[in-house]
C-alpha cells in the first residue's frame, strides 16, 4: 500500500445522498480476477448521462471526490474502492460512510474523510466554482484546506483515529502487522473447545 | 468460550462474543479477534488469494473455511454434480463468469478448501448453506466478502461482511483487527398481524431507522415478535441489517435455535451436544446491560410492506401510495425521493396497489429458504400467474431445492406458470443470466432496489414471498388478502 500523508488536488462534487457500491461499480463489472481496471466501471449507469459531473470537463484529472451523507454503502465490494482508485481519486470526503467500504479504504490506501455536513457542503461549492480551487487533504495535521478562490482560507478539521492515520501513513500491511502476533493466536487456538464446528 | 470474562459488570450479548474472541487487544489498536468461520464465493475472494501467492502465504485454517459458487452460477440447464464449467455441455455462457469460477476451483484446490461447486447437492447461496449445514452456530465469530452475511446472526453468532483485504487477512491469520462497534436494541414488542412476515417486519425496521440509522452499530433484535419468529424467519430479519447500515444483526439463540441446529450435518452430538446448549444458554445480553442506542416498534401496528424507491429504507405498506417528493420536509430526503421517482418511472400519489409489474422473483438469501417458498407456494396452489408476467422461483440452496422437490412445490409453481430454478443469487444481483432489462420492474424477495441491481434501468419493489406470489398473481403489487 502507498502511504498517504498530504495530498492537493481539485475535488469533484457528487450532490447525491445514499450512493451505495452497487452505482459506484454495478455488479456486472465485478468479474474480473485482478485488482486492477475497475476504473471503467466506475458510475458507470450514469457516466452514460452527458450531464454526469464526472463527465464534465472541468473535472477532468480531479483526485477528491465529495460526496453527500452515506456514501459507499450496502454491499461489501472492495471493487469499489479499487475503481475509485483507479480512476485516480486519491481522497474520498463525505459526512458518513458505509461501514465497510470505509475499511476497505483504509486497507487499500484510499483516505476516507468524514467531514462535518456544513464542511461537506462548502468543498462542493467550492468544487463547483469556476476555476475550482486546489483543496489539500492532510493527513498529517488531519485538515482540509482551500487555498484560494472564494472559499480559500477555509480550513476543516476531521477526525481519524490514530492507529488508522498511522498505517495510512506508513502504507502498513495489515497482514504482516497481525503475523507479528503469531503466538498470541496459537495460544488462542489451542483454548478452542473441540465441538467447535469445522468444515473439512 | 474461552478465557474468563474480562469485564464484570453487566453485558450485552454482542459484547459476549466480541470479548471471549479477543486474541489481543492494546491500547489505542484494534482488538485482534479470532474468526471461527470464513465463507467464501468467487466474487470477492480472488484477489486475495492472489495477495497470498504473492506473499508465499498459506490458509492458516482451510478446516474453518469453505466455498460455494453463487453469485455468477446460471440457475439453468444446471443437471446436477459434474456439469462442466469449460466446454460445450457448460450453463456458463459468459466466458468472464467462468474465468471467475475457474479461479475459485483453482484456489479452493492449491489452498485445500472444501467447495461446493454448481449442481453439487451441498451448493447453495453462501447465507443459506451455512446455517443448513449447522456450521454457523450460537456464538461463532463469522465472517464472508459479503455484507449480508449478518444473516447468521440470526443463529446468535457475531457476523459480518467484509471486504477482499480483509478476507486476505481472515485467510492468512484466520483474525481479523477490528474496533468494536457500538450496541443497538431493537425490541420489537407485540405479535405480528395475521399476513405479517419477517420481512414486512424488517422492511418496516428499516423504513423507521432510516437507511443510515444503524451506522457503527452492532443491533440486537429482541421481544416478543422476534422470539415468536421461526428459525428462517429470523434469518430474514438479520439479513436485512446491513441495508440500515449495521455492522451486524443479532439474535439471542433459544429453543428454536437448538431445535433448529439439532441433528445437522455439523452440529455437535452426544455428550458435545449438551456441553454446546450449556455454554449457548448463557447467550444473551444480561437484563441490566446498557445498550448505546435503543429501538422499539410495535409489531401489532404493522402490515405487509413494499419498497416504492431505491433504497431499502424508501418501503411503506401496501395500502400507501407513492409519496410526493415535495411533502417530504428533509431536503436531502425529497431529493433523494425525487431521483427514486424519476428512476422507478412512478407518478407521487399512485395507489401501490396500482403499480404494474413485469417480472416476479422469489429468491435470494433473504427469502430463498423452504419456509419462503412454502409461504409463495401456498398462495400461487390453484391459482395462475397473471399474463405477461414472469416468475422466477429459486431456491436459495440446491438441498432447499431438495426439500421442496420432496413435498411438491415445484409442481405448484410450475403448474401456476412460474419457473422453476436451480441454486444460486439468480436475480438478486445482475453479474448472471437473470436479470431485468431496462424499465422492466419487478416485485422482488431480495434485499436491494438499488438502481440497476437487478440489471441496468430495472426497478425493483422489494416484497414478502407472499406478496411476491399475490403480484404474480393480479400482475400489480398485491398482497394475498387481495386474491
Ligand atoms: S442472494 Fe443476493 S444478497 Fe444474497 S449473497 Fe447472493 S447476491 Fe448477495
């Protein structure tokens, strides 16, 4: 995983609440066996809408997606995560996340910022000013900040608890973390009573 | 069921379970918990085994896991064990489908997992195999790259979705680090009216707490109505947790649990049997403890409930009709029922009761279980499916299949004109052959209207099994009292 410590780039608005995984990537693109070339899918009913943000133009190399209340629920596809990424989105803002998506993200190297709704909604503004202003996300300070146009100077605090910012700032394998705690799982193992189900 | 309780004081049952998995904690870290189940299907897991290779990694415990193929699996010209997956006798037309199949056989091979392949009689949909084979148990720590797998909570063990990281995790160190959710209490006090299912029930749940109410939370439904549900029942309502947001759903096993268990292929026997009652007796939250949030509906209130938008919690009962976006007082709801209305192609103010449909499906893990199909059946035996409409009937397992076979509801569905199916997600999700096509709409027993789930431009009425079978029957959403 890259590890994730600043990041400044423009910010796409997506004004829509509940946007579950299932339109972020439907579930005829989840065939594929790599983790790779998801960013097709992205959206993609409504890539075919002219009118779709992501199809204007002005957003075009855009890294931060801002998205409305519970964005990224329902099913557990880290498909999303990885067409999100592949499509070069960096940083994902919104006031609540679906649950799994949210570690998802956070495994795969994707920030996930929840950020207070009124925040939320002045980065879309200011997404949809005309030139949209670079927004930075950072980690390090766990701020978000406008550098310029109308809202420029704006800065927003966000929460993240230690231990995630800390592996996202390492890019830390979450494998080779919990391997590191190898006899503390054996010696759990060996306490398992032996009517416990098993499926070999 | 291992090592003695950390806290004293008194504890929910979700907090039970968390505990007596711990394998470490420290502060200011996940704690690390031990996983006693990994479900896996060919969806969500190939990457992660490729992370494996990668890493020169093993399956720390193939005999805690297992696999099925369910999501990309035809539900034709399936003949039984040993239809071939490559060549011309395949049901798997889409080459990208059976490259996905191919790679789990492969994996399930190099890494020694047992799996249930199509046209085995032990395949089936992941949420209905697990319980039917007696593998998800009072409790177990559960876990499957699949957010309904809150569905076996239904059996009083900790489950829930994950993604394929995660699973890479649960099949590299069969623990997963995790940071304990919150505790939600939904009582649910009463009895259910007559004509009143688990579904209308938890589709009533939802449309209450609101899509994003159960955000962080594990939920544990209690009271009357719930204990009074059957095993399958209950299986329903903690399969629809994930669609308000909860990290799990929770049921404290009873008599109808260890009923239900009893005498299944990998449930305990003998002198383990009891020893396994004993410890599952003491499953259940303590009468003092503290939950974060609570919850309470009046199951009597209640009656059979449709989704009219695109999200689980857009549902109102039969009787409503469809709610006009600008009587809705929170903007980014009327906003959100605005695109469902545009969407769904429904008028505000249309009777549900009016609403035609093309395609019926009877299905899914939420309601693909005998009880589901018997409760279809019951309503479709004499009756005939309404002209221009479809009906897919399919069984949430190939054993489920089985069972229905034995007592003759196929021949009820079949002679009512509907279709009679093999095992698998069929029309739940559209990644096989089943599928809406555009502005098709369906009244469907899965668990997501989401735009496009049931296929690109297919709008989706989610329904109780029997409102499913009235709808086929009268061709508009109906409910059995209707007929
Ligand atoms: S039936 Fe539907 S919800 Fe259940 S596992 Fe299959 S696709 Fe997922």
């Amino acid at each position: 995983m890259q590890p994730f410590t600043t990041h400044t780039g423009r910010a796409v608005p997506l004004r829509r609440t509940n946007v579950d995984t299932d339109q972020i990537i439907p579930a005829s693109y989840l065939k594929r066996v790599s983790r790779d070339g998801f960013g097709d899918g992205l959206f993609a009913a409504w890539r075919e809408e002219p009118s779709f943000v992501l199809n204007q133009p002005r957003y075009d190399g855009a890294t931060i997606l801002v998205a409305g209340l519970d964005f990224a629920t329902g099913s557990s596809r880290e498909h999303a995560v990885w067409a999100l990424m592949d499509y070069g989105f960096k940083a994902v803002i919104a006031p609540r996340f679906g649950d799994i998506f949210r570690n998802n993200a956070t495994k795969a190297g994707l920030l996930p910022v929840v950020l207070h709704e009124k925040s939320v909604l002045v980065l879309q503004e200011a997404a949809e000013e005309d030139p949209a202003p670079e927004i930075t996300v950072d980690l390090t300070a766990r701020e978000i900040r406008v550098d310029s146009g109308t809202h420029g100077g704006l800065v927003a605090p966000f929460e993240i608890d230690n231990y995630t910012r800390w592996r996202l700032m390492e890019g830390l394998d979450d494998i080779g973390l919990t391997l590191r705690h190898e006899d503390a799982i054996s010696a759990f193992e060996a306490t398992r009573p032996a009517w416990l189900p098993a499926t070999a | 069921m291992n090592g003695p309780a950390e806290s004293s004081g008194p504890r929910t049952l979700a907090e039970k379970i968390w505990a007596s998995h711990v394998v470490r904690s420290a502060d200011g870290e996940p704690d690390l918990l031990y996983i006693d189940l990994h479900l896996v299907h060919e969806v969500t897991s190939p990457q992660a085994f490729d992370g494996l290779r990668a890493a020169g990694r093993k399956v720390r415990r193939p005999d805690l896991t297992i696999a099925t193929e369910d999501h990309n699996v035809p539900t034709t010209g399936i003949t039984g064990p040993g239809v071939p997956l490559i060549g011309p006798g395949s049901p798997v037309t889409d080459p990208v489908s059976r490259t996905q199949v191919q790679a789990l056989r492969k994996n399930a091979e190099e890494f020694d997992i047992r799996l249930y392949p199509m046209g085995d009689a032990g395949q089936g949909i992941v949420h209905v195999i697990g319980p039917q084979m007696g593998l998800t148990q009072p409790g177990l720590t559960i876990v499957c790259g699949d957010s309904h797998t809150s569905t076996h909570g239904a059996m009083g063990a900790l489950a829930f979705g994950i993604g394929t990281s995660e699973v890479e995790h649960v099949l590299a160190t069969q623990t997963l680090p995790s940071v304990k959710p919150k505790t939600m209490a939904i009582t649910v006090d009463g009895a259910l009216p007559e004509g009143v299912s688990a579904k209308d029930l938890i589709l009533a749940i939802i449309a209450q707490v609101g899509t994003g109410g159960g955000q962080g939370f594990i939920v544990e439904y209690r009271g009357a109505a719930i204990r009074a549900l059957s095993m399958e029942g209950r299986l329903t309502v903690c399969n629809m947790s994930i669609e308000f947001g909860a990290r799990a759903g929770l049921i404290a096993p009873d008599e109808v649990t260890f009923e239900y268990l009893k005498g299944r292929p990998h449930a305990p026997s003998g002198a383990e049997w009891d020893a396994a009652v004993a410890y599952w007796r003491t499953l259940a939250s303590d009468e003092d403890a503290v939950f974060d949030a609570e919850v309470t509906v009046d199951a009597a209130a209640l009656a059979p409930y449709v989704t009219w938008g695109t999200n689980p919690g857009q549902a109102l009962p039969l009787s409503a009709a469809v709610p006009d976006p600008a009587a809705i007082a929170d903007a980014d709801a009327a906003l959100a029922a605005e695109h469902a209305l545009a969407y769904m192609g429904l008028a505000a103010g249309t009777p549900l009761r009016d609403v035609k449909v093309d395609t019926v499906f009877v299905g899914s893990c939420t309601n693909g279980r005998l009880s589901d199909l018997r409760a279809a059946a019951e309503v479709l035996r004499g009756r005939q499916v309404a002209d221009g409409v479809r009906m897919l009937v399919v069984p949430g397992s190939m054993e489920v299949r089985r069972l229905a076979e034995e007592e003759g509801l196929h021949e009820v569905f079949t002679t009512a004109g509907a279709e009679w199916r093999s095992a698998g997600c069929s029309m739940c999700l559209a990644m096989n052959p089943d599928k809406l096509a555009p502005g098709e709409r369906s009244a469907s027993t899965s668990n997501r209207n989401f735009e496009g789930r049931q296929g690109k431009g297919g709008r989706t009425h989610l329904v109780s099994p029997a409102v499913a079978a009235a709808t086929a029957v009268t061709g508009r959403l109906a409910a059995p009292a209707d007929l």
